[in-house]
C-alpha cells in the first residue's frame, strides 16, 4: 500500500468497471486525478490514501469507465453552425427542399445568400435542382450542400459569384449538365469551393453559437479529443475564443485544408497557425488534403474502371504531392487524406513511400481518412509507412448509399468490398476512428455496432464484406489508444493510467455484456476532460 502522503487527488473515482487500455494493467476498480491528471490506478482501497477533505468522490456504481473517445475525424465547428442555415433533414421532395429554404429566407430577411442542406441524397439523387431555385430565389444567390459535402446545389446567382458561369470549371470540379448541355444547378468538388470561397464569413457570433452546439454534442457523446478534418480561420478564432473564456471542453486537433494548385505556399500558412496553436486544448498540427472525391458521382479515384468507364478524376498530380508532402515534413505538419477510392489510396501510400526516399524515414503518422476501397496489395503498406487507417466505420452496412448508388457505378461483387476493415486490421495498420459528423452521427456507438456487426444498427438486415468487421476491443481501441497515437498524443491521452490526462467516460452499460445488436444503444452518462465532470447531477457531493 502507498503512504497516507503520496497522492493527494482532487478526484477519485470508486466501484468502476475501468476499461483503462493500458495493457500493464487493462482492468481495474478506482483511480484518483490531481490536477487533471491520473496519478493512481487500482482498487477503492488503494484510493483511501489520496482522498483530503477537498477531494470530490464519484461512485461509479459498477459501472463501466473508458477513456474518452478520440474522433479522428470530424467537423464539428461547421456541423455546430448547420442549425443556424437551412435544415433539409427529411425534405424528400424538390418542393419541400425549396418550401423550407422560402421560410428560412423569411425568418433571416437580412441574409445575403440562402445556405443550408444536406438535400436528400438518396431521394432526390436526379433532381436537377437550378430552374426550382431560380423561378424562387431569382437575384439571391442559393447554396445548399449535400449529405458528403462533395457536391452542391446552387441556382444561377450562386454559379455567377463562383464564376462558375463559363466554361473554365476550376480543376478537379464539375459543373454538371444535361444531356443538351445545359447547367442542371449540381456541381462537385473544386467547383463546391469555387462557391464557398466566396459566400460570406459568418459572423463572430454565428461561429460562437456552432462552437457551443458542437462542445454540447462532444460532451454528450464522450469524444474528448477530436480531429477537425478541415478547419478554417474563423472557426480556429472561434474555438480560441472558447478556450480563452474556460468553455473549450474538448481538444480540437485541427487539420487545414489545401486547395489544388496552392503548393508550399499554403503549407508554410499552416506552419505558421501550427505556432500559433499549440495547447492542449486547441493545435493546428496537419493538412488537410482531398485526393479524390466520393464513390457514387464517380469522383473516387479507382484502380479499375466504374461501371460505364473512367477511374475518377486526378485532383492532385504526383509531383504536387510531392512538393506538399516535402513541405510539411519539413515544417513538422501532419498529412491529412480524405481517400476514398483505391487509386487514391495507393496515389497517397505512394507519396508517402517517395517521401521516406527523399528524407529519411521519420514518426510521421499520415492519416487516410475513409478508405471505402482499398487494394489487398496495399494493406501491409500501412504498418510499413505508420500511416494511420481513419475508419468511419458506421458507413459500413448496406444501406442506400451502398446498394442504390454505389452498386450501380462498380457492381455488386466490389460494393461487398468495400471498407475492409478486418484486412486493415490484419495487415497490422495501426486504425483511430471518427465519424465524419454532420456527414453522419458524432454518437461512436452506433460505429463501434457496425464495425464489429457490418449490418444496420437500427434494423440489422444483410451484412456488407462477411469477414471484414472488427472486434469489440478493435474498435474501442480505434477509437481510444489509435486515436491518440493519431494525434501524436499517445503518451498522454487514450488510456487511464499514471501520468495520463483524466479524459475519461462513464457508460450506462458494460459493452462487453451485452448482446452486440444493443452496443448501438450504449449511453455516456458523464464526460470528464482533465478530471472535470460533465453531467454533475452524478457526482457524490465528497467524503
Ligand atoms: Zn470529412
């Protein structure tokens, strides 16, 4: 037993079920935290000897205790902003998308531009949107994102401030026509940006608002740390803002997108935010870069052809990767992908390889986000380069996307391949996890349901990829352990042990006990970031 003086804890917490992932001790009782760090492990017995006067005492009551969650990619600053713009949610009808923009327009009279989405991906996948939103909108300017992000609808205003108007569509987007040519309001990737890059920054307070929404979801769901997979300036101001005022309740890692054709240029812009955001709470260590597209517009890079022909559209060139690639080593930035199909998969592994040729080899962690297709080739390439395989595993059930949109563009037998999951595992590629929220739920347990099942976690049907789910201790530990080592913060954070930060959750059930169909419902009952408790209605009020 310690001494009566060796541990003087602000916290204990007792009669837990702690899941600690630290593999020197995996299970254990209690564990005390002075000033937001773990400093004992062990029984309730072992925690008299840290507890004062002052130390508060939570008692778990048997129930299951895990580091918090490490969402290894997100957007939680843009999804917290998406109640202030239209919300599209269940509008399954043209009709009913342009009756809920009209009655947006009417509650924000002094917007300049109409934005909201997503827009019924599924449903209205033909929908040719531009005549309905010009006959409503005329002069003022729509944009209304889909379900991925990758694409948008827009009327003719929107189009003309984008310069989308001629026919010089920026490289790497599309502005889709008709079989007559003619602009159909759709347009995909670079020509997205072309849009957003010049529809209004949102206020300070608009950003604030998001920021708090998003904090509140973090909570509720236990993610501590999160991956913002493509930040911006005025949602880094936003989140600092947070932090300097005491309410950043989570640590946001942020990655700032690249656009094609900006080079090191861009790469040096980042460095110099990486000096500027480097606490615990809030740094800018990566960049963020979109290799290629999503699968069912065929704007994923393939190895082999969609069915109807192409392999998707280069969006970066092997030698621009290259410069990107040397200049963020040099400035010590994490790479970020979003590589959804095969090619661009390798595009990136390949870039990587070239990489350690030219400097050496170095811990650099790059991340792949997505990952639907992946070559078996390439899956031991993970393990040897240290790249990171970024799940968002609840994508991996046949739902529409997979059987209305993704079949029909590669056929059957590769849409059941898609998001091997379990050959990544294999193939020892170290996996963090995330959820891409708002694309879809922050809540990981759904997630964590798929990854192990394969099959839809509110209505458990057919399984996609027999073979390629994860265990239950595969993907938590994604989704603790891998995420910190994604965010180079696995000495400090994605385990409950001595010298770690008390990030922490309790669930309303043990996952391990229950039959894997409920994992889908498990609840956090409390989120601790650095020992401080969300959720105090659970606290005892101390010895
Ligand atoms: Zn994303």
């Amino acid at each position: 037993m310690a001494s009566p003086l060796d541990c003087v804890a602000d916290l204990v917490v007792i009669g837990a079920q702690v899941v600690t992932m630290n593999a020197a001790q995996p299970r254990a009782e209690a564990f005390a935290v002075a000033d937001g760090v773990v400093v004992r492990v062990g029984s309730d017995a072992e925690m008299a000897s840290c507890r004062g006067p002052a130390t508060v005492v939570y008692n778990a009551a048997g129930l299951t205790v895990l580091p918090g969650f490490v969402d290894a990619h997100a957007h939680p600053g843009d999804s917290g902003m998406e109640a202030g713009f239209v919300d599209l949610d269940g509008a399954h009808s043209m009709e009913a998308v342009v009756a809920r923009a009209t009655a947006w327009r009417a509650a924000h009279p002094d917007a300049k531009w109409v934005q909201g989405g997503p827009w019924d991906g599924i449903a209205l996948a033909s929908v040719a949107p531009l005549a309905a939103l010009d006959a409503e909108f005329g002069t003022t300017p729509v944009f209304l994102w889909s379900e991925d992000g990758h694409s948008a609808w827009v009327n003719t205003a929107a189009l003309r401030a984008g310069r989308l108007l001629t026919e010089n569509v920026p490289r790497g987007g599309q502005v889709v026509r008709d079989a007559s040519g003619g602009l159909t309001g759709v347009i995909r990737e670079a020509a997205v940006d072309a849009v957003t890059a010049v529809m209004p920054v949102p206020t300070a307070d608009a950003v604030d608002a998001g920021i708090t929404s998003a904090l509140l979801e973090l909570r509720r769901y236990g993610i501590t740390s999160v991956i913002e997979a493509s930040s911006d300036l005025s949602l880094l101001a936003g989140w600092r803002r947070a932090e300097r005022a005491g309410r950043l309740t989570a640590r946001v890692f942020a990655a700032m997108p690249i656009d094609l054709g900006e080079g090191a240029p861009a790469v040096a812009r980042v460095a110099k935010l990486a000096r500027k955001y480097r606490s615990e709470r809030l740094r800018v260590n990566a960049i963020k870069l979109f290799v290629d597209g999503v699968v069912e517009p065929k704007t994923a890079l393939m190895l082999d052809p969609y069915i109807g022909g192409g392999t998707g559209p280069v969006q970066f060139e092997d030698a621009e990767l290259d410069e990107l690639f040397d200049s963020a080593d040099a400035a010590k930035l994490q790479i970020h992908a979003h590589a959804i199909g095969d090619a661009a998969v390798r595009q990136v592994l390949d870039a990587e390889s070239r990489l350690v040729a030219r400097r050496g080899p170095a811990d650099r962690r790059p991340i792949l986000a997505h990952l639907e297709f992946v070559s078996p080739v390439d899956a031991p390439r993970f393990a040897t380069l240290g790249a990171i395989a970024d799940l968002q595993a609840l994508w991996a059930y046949p739902d529409p996307y997979v059987t209305a949109l993704t079949v029909p563009v590669v056929g059957e037998a590769r849409a059941n391949a898609a998001y091997p999951f379990a050959m990544l595992a294999k193939a020892g590629a170290p996996l963090a996890a995330g959820s891409d929220w708002s694309v879809t739920t922050l809540n990981p347990w759904p997630a964590i349901e798929v990854a192990v099942t394969r099959r839809d976690p509110d209505a458990p049907g057919e399984v996609l990829g027999v073979g390629q789910g994860l265990t239950l201790d595969q993907i938590v530990a994604a989704y603790t352990l891998g995420g910190a080592h994604a965010i180079f913060a696995d000495t400090w954070l994605g385990q409950i042990a001595p010298g770690f930060k008390a990030d922490f959750v309790v669930l309303d059930r043990d996952p391990w006990a229950i039959p894997t169909e409920e994992l889908s419902d498990v609840k956090v009952k409390l989120t601790a970031v650095d020992g401080e408790l969300f959720s105090r209605g659970f606290v005892d009020s101390g010895n």
